[in-house]
C-alpha cells in the first residue's frame, strides 16, 4: 500500500477506537473537516507531519501511537 493509503487507514482504526467522528476530531484537533475529509479519502498524497501531529493531540495520543501501527512497516509500504 501507499503511504497515503496507510495513513488514511490508521486514522480510519482510531476514529473507530476513538469513537470519534471526523467532525468532533476536527473540534479537538483544530484541524478542518475538510483536511481531515481528504486524507480520508486519500486525496491528498503528502500529508503534513504537522497535521497528524495535530490529529494526534486531538486524540491525546502521540506520533509514536500513530506510527506504531504495523501499517507503517517498511515492507507494507511501497512508495
């Protein structure tokens, strides 16, 4: 999978784990549902390490939880 791909997933797993919708992470994080909306749906290739920074401390969750994921291994990435 891409990187874009992966991210998209794991902020998907932590909405759910989170029980949060993309509109009260929004509220949390600062960050605009519309941001928020296109990485989702991957239509942005280059996600800002900002901006998941932000998502993260939204959750109260750091870089570490997001990028923990065995999503990330480097042999489930192929760009």
């Amino acid at each position: 999978m891409t990187l874009s791909e992966a991210v998209a997933i794991r902020i998907e797993e932590l909405l759910s784990e989170n029980k949060l919708t993309q509109y009260k992470l929004s509220q949390l994080s600062g960050v605009s549902q519309a941001t928020i909306s296109d990485i989702r749906l991957k239509k942005n290739k280059s996600v800002n390490l900002r901006v998941i920074y932000e998502l993260m401390d939204g959750m109260n969750l750091s870089l570490t939880d997001f990028f923990g994921s065995p999503l990330f291994d480097k042999d489930n990435i192929v760009d």
